[in-house]
C-alpha cells in the first residue's frame, strides 16, 4: 500500500533545449552546466526555492515537481519572464547555433516520486506537451524567441482567472495528440518587444511587468527624434568612427577641438 500513501497533487514542470542533438561534445555540455544555474537563478528572482522542488534531469532538460507551498501563478508568471531575461543576457554574443533556448510544459495533477522518477497522470501529460509538434514548431519559427512555453487547461485557468499579470491574447489555443494523450493546450511563445494585444472589448490587457531590457527598449521608442549630423567621434586610442554606426545622434554640430 506504499504507492497509495505517495499520492500527491503537484504542479509538473518540464523543459527541454532545443537543438541539443546538434550542438557538439563540448557545447552539449556546456548546456548541461549552464542550465540549472539559469534556472535556479530565475527561481531565486522570482521568490521561489528550487531547491525544494523534486527534480529529475535529463541531459537536455528538467522534469520538475513543484511543492504546493510555492505559488503555481509565480511560476507560471514571474518565474517564466525571468527565466526569459536571464537566457537574453546569457546568450548574448553566443553564436545563433549555441544560444540556450528553451521548450517549457506545465501542468497539474496527480504526481509522485517513483522507483525510477515520478509518476502519475500529471507528469505524463507534461512529456507529453512538452513533446508536441506544436511546440517545438513555435519556437523553431520565432528566431527572435528564446522561451516557449504550453499550458495544460487546468494550468492555463490560473491565467483566466486572474491570478497572473497575463491575459488569455497572449497564448494561442492548439490540439495536442501524443502517442495516448489527447487534449487542447496553449502556447505562448515570448518574443523579443512584442507589444500586447488588444482584448476583444478593444481595451488593452493588463501586459505582463516589463523586463529592464524591454523598459529600455520602450524608452528607446518613446524618445523624441533628431535628425543625425555627419559627425565625428574620436577617441584617445582608437581610430575615427562614423557616430551613427554606434547610435550618437547629435541636434548641431559639436563644438570645435
């Protein structure tokens, strides 16, 4: 009767690289040192405690169970977006074939540690949509996406319900149908300055808290234009560069020497 005194009901997280199998020796593990620490480091910002979480790794990626007393919306929301923040400045200058880019599925439901890992239906349905054509054709398509990620229907409640900064336009309903599983999910893919919808009522979503690097990228958009000036930089040790080939924009001519 041991199995029957295991039962629990826990959140499942499960994510994947893509493009492992293409990477070489070296690069294959350089992304299996690299990462838990991107995700222990976005738990962390996100107040959650992965140490706590039941983890089982798997080369590539991570099937995870999550405590119940660590909030579902936190990873669902917060945990996620930093996670995103964190890959965007660690694949920053890594060639476009070595960036870290990240499959993740998320459901909830019945699961528990086993003999060899965890079982139970939750963590079936998870393999199952972190398997999904869908999916991985998500992220494949979004070159500017480093993150994407499937929500099981029990799990996508937690959006429509209004317990995260999300809103339902920024996912895409899809049919999953992997091997025995079968059932409706929805993915959203986050991509690099993508503004949010507009709701049905042409109001617009409550958008999700913006990164520091979309905050400077909002700046950037709002600030008043200029009209460049043919200018000059010169600095003490380095040849003439045009200003704007590095983004010096100049109202007048500067002064003379």
């Amino acid at each position: 009767m041991q199995h029957r005194s295991r039962f629990a009901r826990r959140l499942c997280v499960a994510l994947d690289a893509k493009s492992y199998g293409t990477l070489d020796n070296v690069a294959q593990y350089d992304t299996q040192a690299l990462l838990p620490e991107v995700l222990d480091e976005a738990a962390a910002a996100a107040g959650l405690d992965r140490s706590a979480w039941l983890k089982q790794p798997q080369g590539d990626g991570e099937l995870a169970l999550v405590p119940p007393d660590q909030p579902e919306p936190r990873v669902v929301d917060d945990f996620v977006r930093e996670l995103d923040a964190i890959l965007q400045l660690r694949n920053h200058g890594r060639r476009p074939d070595v960036r870290l880019r990240l499959r993740i599925a998320i459901d909830f439901g019945v699961a528990y540690e086993a003999p060899s890992g965890f079982a139970g239906e939750a963590v079936v349905a998870t393999a199952r949509l972190l398997a999904s054509e869908s999916l991985h054709r998500a992220l494949a398509e979004a070159a500017d996406a480093d993150i994407a990620v499937i929500l099981s229907p029990l799990v996508y409640r937690t959006v429509l319900n209004r317990h995260t900064s999300l809103t339902a336009d920024h996912f895409c309903r899809i049919e999953v149908s992997e091997k025995e599983y079968s059932s409706e999910a929805w993915i959203r893919v986050l991509r690099r300055g993508a503004a949010p919808s507009l709701a049905p009522s042409g109001q617009p979503n409550r958008a999700a808290p913006e990164t520091g690097s979309a905050r400077l990228a909002t700046a950037s958009k709002s600030a008043p234009s200029v009209s460049p000036v043919n200018s000059t930089v010169e600095a003490n040790f380095y040849a003439p560069v045009d200003a704007g080939v590095i983004g010096i924009n100049f109202t007048q001519p500067p002064d003379g020497p």
